[in-house]
C-alpha cells in the first residue's frame, strides 16, 4: 500500500478516502497489530464444531451459512485457540482503515454482512451473540458497524506522511472489492433503480443486480447487500467462465482476430447450449449441484470460429440461467447489464447477449474496484 500510494502524484489531494478489500478475508488485532495468521476469503474451514453451531443457530438461507464465511473462520479461531479479551476482528478493509486514522477497527454493512451483521435491523442480531456465547467467544471481539461513506475518522499525520496522503483528509467506512466494482460500473450511486445489473466475465462469472427485494439462498451462494433504505444488491456468481477459453488455448491475439467476425455467435452448434463450460467437476450457481461435470464441445482445432462460438454461447447460457434463477427468488426484474471483465470487449458476443436476455447491454466504461471505492468516498456530499 505504502508503495503503491508513494507513486500517486496526487493521493495527497484526496479530501475523501475509502478502502475496498475482500470481505471473507478476516484479521485479528490486538491494537495495531495482527495477532492470528490471517484466513483468506477463500480458506474454508472443515466440517466440525464451529459449523455446527452455525447450523443450529443462523437463520436458514444466511451466508454465515458457508464454511468460508467470516463468522466459521471466526468461531475456528476460538476452539483452535481461545480468543483473548484483547483481540478484534477485522477485515481487509478494516484493517488497512484502521491504519490509516490510527484506530481500533471500524466496519461496514457490506463487510461485516458474512460476520453475521444484521442488514435489516443494523445491529449484531441475538442469534448472533448466543453462537459466540456457545463457543466462547467474547462479545468485544465484534466491531463497530457503520453505513459505507459514512466518516469513521481521519487520516492521522504518521500516516500522512508513510502514505503519501494529506492529514486530516477524512476517511470513510468502505465496501467489500466486488461492490466496489458494481460501483465502478455504475458510477451514479444516487440514481440506481431497480433491474440495473453487472455482469463481470472473467474467469468466473458474476452478477450483481438492484433489487427493491432482498433474496437470500446460502445453498446457491445468492446474497443480499444493503445499498440504502430503498435498495438491496442480489448476487451470485458461477464457477464457469472465460477462464475455460484458455483451457482450449485461445490467446488473446487469436480471440481479438475471431471476434472481428460480427457474425461470430452464428456459427455455433444448434444445441451448443446444451454445454455448460466448466474446467473441473463442481457448480454452486445457477445450478446447485457440487458434482456437475463440464460439458464442453469437441476440441477441433480445424474450425477454431465455431469452437469459440461454442464456448461463448455457453457461457451466455450461464448468464441467463443465473438472471432467471434470481428472478425466481423474487429479485427485481432484469433491465439493463453492464459488463466488466475481460470479455466485456467482444462485441459480436455482447450483442448475442443483448438478444438472450432482452435488455440493453453495454460494457462498462470503468472496473476497478479502486474507483468504485472513489465513488463511494464521494457518495456522502
């Protein structure tokens, strides 16, 4: 961060500041510094105590639910090695903000939503503190939850001199990466309506929509954020992607060539969309089904158009599935979709895409997380 800060010319005129990170992803502190090898937000915990008292206790459909949520990887701790009084649990993004205003940990709904914090009344719910008490966690442990963009204190002058930024520059409480992208995507937090959607197409699929309902299904990885009093952010992502197009060597000279062809999509198999474009065994989104296996065209390197159409065809299907899966759940109907990742550039497939889902869709002019956490810094004035 340190480095990374020093070669912005410009951090030091930032009046406003917020940090996005991973929200699975959890530290813990003791003051300053961390006092537990941090889990990753894709560590899973095994099968054990810690998930039972989960299971008995967390609402059904919660995304505590899952054995990578932040509260499994926090009850783990515990019967690993009793937490102290003294500790504080913090996420990615909580730990670097923490840093940057000299404090102890402060969070956001959107973070602390996989600890167990309570997106509708705002509050650490009962069910909650009886799973701590059970495992003999200390209440303190938890940390304070804040709305995202809302001020959580200010950059200090140590920090503003390690980290090139300018002191007393106020910093607000963040968002989890993949929100930071939506945000990017969308730029305009003050005039979302419902249906809007993103699509990121990387080497995973994902989407994010508006909704005015929440829907929530822990067996399918569907969740709810909350963006405001009006609306709910409805996602889920699928373990298909781009990333099966490099298991059958397409590089990125020979996909720019091919997709030159506006009539790319059309030299498709007629039943391609029988395919379901996986690299190994396993979907958790649209389908629920752990030992799916891929289902991809024949590889004939002799007709490289129609296996890419394949592919991409495939991958479309996937899109669909997931929009009408959280349709189905009571999510907001589907109006627009932005695209980001990397084939949000292929123009014969984005119109293909327009067509299978019949809304407008676009690619989304920014991506990064790091300017969707400017966004967000800016929401509040």
């Amino acid at each position: 961060l340190k480095s990374t800060l020093n070669q912005c010319t410009n951090a030091n005129c930032a009046d406003r500041i917020a940090v996005s990170g991973t929200s699975g992803t959890l530290l813990a502190m003791i003051g300053a510094e961390i006092h537990r090898e941090p889990m990753m937000y894709n560590d899973a915990i095994t099968e054990g105590r810690a998930m039972q008292i989960i299971q008995d206790l967390a609402p059904a459909g919660h995304v505590v639910r899952s054995r990578s949520s932040a509260l499994a990887k926090l009850l783990n701790w515990q019967l690993d090695r009793p937490i102290k009084k003294s500790e504080r649990v913090a996420h990615q993004a909580d730990y670097v903000a923490a840093h940057l205003c000299e404090q102890k940990p402060v969070s956001d709904w959107h973070n602390a939503l996989k600890l167990g914090f309570d997106v509708n009344t705002l509050d650490w719910p009962p069910w909650l503190f009886e799973a701590l008490d059970v495992a003999g966690v200390p209440h303190d442990v938890l940390p304070q939850v804040i709305e995202p963009g809302s001020v959580m204190g200010h950059i200090t002058k140590n920090a503003a001199k390690m980290f090139n930024l300018r002191e007393g520059a106020s910093l607000v409480a963040g968002t989890t990466d993949s929100i930071a992208a939506f945000f990017a995507c969308t730029h305009d937090l003050e005039n979302l309506t419902p249906g809007v959607a993103v699509t990121s197409l990387g080497s995973t699929t994902a989407l994010k929509l508006v909704s005015t309902i929440r829907v929530d299904d822990a067996s399918t990885g569907v969740y709810s954020h909350r963006l405001d009093d009006k609306f709910w952010l409805v996602g889920g992502a699928s373990n298909a992607g781009t990333r099966v197009l490099r298991s059958f060597d397409f590089d990125d000279k020979e996909l720019h060539s091919l997709s030159t062809d506006k009539n790319l999509l059309s030299y498709a198999d007629v039943d391609s969309d029988l395919y379901y474009p996986l690299i190994d065994k396993g979907e958790r989104f649209p389908i629920n089904d752990p030992n799916l296996l891929p289902r991809l065209p024949k590889n004939d390197n002799k007709d490289r158009k129609r296996l890419l159409a394949n592919l991409l065809v495939s991958i479309s299907r996937v899109e669909q599935l997931g929009y009408k899966a959280l349709a189905d759940l009571g999510a907001s109907t589907l109006t627009s979709v932005a695209t980001a990742g990397g084939g949000a550039a292929n123009e014969p497939w984005r119109h293909f895409r327009a067509q299978q889902l019949g809304v407008p869709v676009v690619q989304a002019q920014q991506t990064d997380a790091a300017y969707g956490a400017a966004v967000l810094a800016l929401r509040k004035l």
